[in-house]
C-alpha cells in the first residue's frame, strides 16, 4: 500500500511539473507573439492624416504643416518634383501622410487627379517618388432624388456630387429652366456610370446613359446614343433630338425674371415708356453668362447705355445680344459653341443694378424669348432607328425600376481598373 502511495504521489508531482513546463512554453510562446505582433504594427501599420490643399500652397509648405521637418519637406518636395510637376498642384486635391504609431513618416501621398497617386517614401539618405493607379471599379448604378428646392441641394441629399446636377441641367438644359420651371415634389432619375474606390468612396462619374426629371403626369426622358458614324447625343423616346439650336436660359441655372418683353415699359432711370426688346433676368454681379447657341461673335465691347455688350450671330437669321457684362471673354470674329461663357453679369450701361438683359432676333426683329418655341435638331434617322430602339430597350426599364440594373450589369460597359 505505502509501496502504491509513493508511486501515485511521484505521478501526481511529474504531472504537475509537465503542467508547469507546457504553462511555462505556452507563456512564451504568447510573449513571442505578442513580440512579433508589436514589431508588425510599428513597421506596417499607418496612420495617415488628410488634408486638402489650400488656394495658392506650394507642396513644401502643405508638407510642413503636417509636421514635416523643414529638411523632410525639402527632400520630399525634390523628390516629387523628379516625377511629377508640382506647378500642376492643384487647391483641393488630397495630401495624405501617414506616420507608423511612433510617430516616424512613412509615406506622403498626393492624389493627382481620380486615377493616379504620387507615392513619396522615405528611405536612407532621402526619399524616393513613384506615381501609381489608383484601383478602381466602374459599375452601372441608379440614383433617384426629390426636389424640395433647388436640384443641387437634391442630388447632395441623395448622396451624390454636385457634379451630377449640372450634368443632368444641361442634358434637360434646352427644354427645362432649372430656375423657373422646377416644382416642389419634381423627381429626378439617373442611370449611369459611377467610379468607385476600393473602398467605396466615389471616385468619379461616367456615362449617363438615361435621365428623366418631373413629376408623374409628364416627365421628361433622355436616352445617350451613339449612331454608327460615332456621334453622341440625348434623345426621347420617340426619338427626337433634346439637343435643341438655342438653350432655354442665358444663365446655366437660370435667374429670376424681374422685366419681360415689353413694347412700352417704364424705364427705371430715363422715367419714360419705351420698348423694352428683350428679358431682364436679376442676378448677382460675376453670375457667368453663357451663349445659347453657336455662331459667331459679331461685336464684344462698349455700347452706350446697352453698357458692355456681345451680340452674336446665329443660323437661320437668328442674333442674340447680352447687355450690362461686367466683364466679356470674346472678341469680334469668335466662333463660339453653344454653352460658352462669354462673360460676366454687371451693371454697366444704364442699369439700376447687376442684372442681364438678354436679347433675341430673328432677321432683324425682336422676338420675346420667353414665347419663342426652339428650333429641334435631327431626329434618329430611319436608317439608325432599329440601334435606337435597341438602346431605348436596354435603358428605359432600368431607369423605370432601379432594381433590375442588377440583372442588367453583366451587359453594360462596366470594368476594373489596376
């Protein structure tokens, strides 16, 4: 029995020194790990911090602020200069540095434009700079909004850039006054290209190949087409054009009406009734004023009391005339396409204040804009037709119902880039 005892008290202790040992190896197996865990962490992960930059900034002084020694701001400034030209820095693209988790600068990274990075990395005696892609994914996406007051404000509140309001103005911009003619309750609806980011910020917009804006009763519709000979333009449905000769609007988002066309109105500074021959549309000295149509400039200058005046010639007899410019960005003899500024809302002239007074004829007669139905372009010819409505089938449901772009991503124009 005492024989037993020994023999059971020796296994209990050799079995709780073998417990010992492999507590003992497990403790620094963690101590090892945790080890080589901390050296990971200093050496790989990074911390970066953002910053835009500011109008007028050179790259040495954006660096600087970041906590950049004069020295490192310096070196990493001529080594990016080798690879890239810091005279095209441009106020608000993305400076990113990122330093590890004791504080030592690892990289310096310049976004350039949406798809490339200048790369600055430090390493013995100064540093090296490299420009690379950015990875991104184009996919097929619908973005859908309501307007409660301005279009801008609707497409920021569904998410999207600004960007994508004044692309979807002028698309609609020949039919639509984004100023007068929106409604509270109007919808908006886009099919289209979107750029994005690994990690999922947008990273820019492509192709809108559908549109539609209004209410439920009439909407307006838009349809990108590419005929056979490689020409681009929006269309309806039914095939015509929405690419109208003239734009609805001197002013890219329009501007309230305070004169219309008259033929007797009381003159504000002469104190008499005269002919007023075009519309007065009220807004803020520097409003950028564009052509609502091509043609060519046939005077840009001073002009009595029209103050600083372009009138430019049109087809089919049609002229056009922009008073009261602050500033004008035209010559005589310019040809100009449509949707140009030409120059700048003022005052010049006899004008009570900053406003335009905008001017239309057609073979030396004054006509009253705001009646004047716009002349159409070409429809989808008959040989073109059977690829339209190709087109018009693909994208008319999508943009109808959002949910089915799914099923219809494996046929559009989407890719990867590296």
């Amino acid at each position: 029995m005492l024989v037993c005892e020994c023999f059971a008290g020796t296994g209990l202790l050799g079995f709780v020194f073998q417990r010992r040992l492999a507590t003992a190896d497990e403790y620094d197996r963690q101590v090892k790990l945790a080890q080589e865990e901390g050296k990971r962490i200093r050496e790989q992960v990074i911390l970066p911090r953002n910053e835009k930059v500011s109008s007028g900034q050179n790259f040495k002084t954006a660096l600087q602020k970041f906590g950049l020694s004069a020295e490192e701001a310096a070196g990493a400034s001529a080594a990016a200069q080798r690879t890239f030209n810091l005279r095209q820095l441009r106020a608000g693209n993305t400076i990113t540095v990122g330093r590890s988790v004791e504080g030592a600068l690892r990289e310096v990274d310049y976004k350039i434009d949406p798809d490339r990075m200048l790369k600055i990395v430090p390493e013995e005696g100064g540093f090296t700079a490299r420009i690379s892609e950015i990875p991104s994914k184009t996919e097929v996406v619908a973005v859908t909004g309501r307007v409660d007051d301005s279009l801008f404000n609707a497409v920021e509140e569904a998410g999207e850039s600004a960007e994508l309001a004044l692309r979807l103005a002028q698309i609609f911009g020949y039919d639509l006054d984004f100023y007068t003619d929106p409604r509270q309750g109007d919808t908006f609806r886009m099919v289209l290209e979107k750029k994005k980011y690994t990690n999922g910020e947008t990273a820019g917009y492509g192709r809108i190949s559908a549109g539609g804006y209004g209410q439920t009763r009439y909407e307006y519709r838009a349809l990108l087409f590419h005929d056979p000979a490689g020409r681009t333009g929006y269309y309806a449905a039914d095939g015509k054009s929405l690419q109208k000769a003239f734009l609805r609007s001197p002013l890219k988002f329009g501007a309230p009406v305070t004169s219309h066309f008259s033929r007797s109105r009381f003159h504000p500074i002469l104190k008499i009734y005269r002919p007023h021959m075009g519309t007065d549309y009220g807004a803020p000295v520097g409003t950028p004023v564009q052509t609502i149509g091509s043609g060519r400039v046939m005077f840009a200058g001073r002009k009595g009391g029209e103050g600083n005046m372009v009138q430019i010639a049109h087809f089919n007899g049609y002229e056009t005339m922009y008073l009261h410019l602050s500033r004008m960005f035209v010559h005589s003899g310019d040809r100009v396409e449509i949707g140009k500024t030409i120059g700048l809302v003022g005052s010049t002239g006899l004008a009570t204040g900053p406003h335009l007074d905008f001017r239309i004829l057609q073979r030396g007669q004054y006509k009253n804009f705001e009646r004047l139905g716009l002349p159409p372009s070409d429809p989808v010819s008959r040989k073109n037709w059977p690829d339209f409505a190709a087109a018009r089938e693909k994208w008319l449901p999508l943009l109808k119902n959002p949910e089915l772009r799914q099923a219809n991503a494996a046929d559009s124009s989407a890719n990867t880039t590296h």
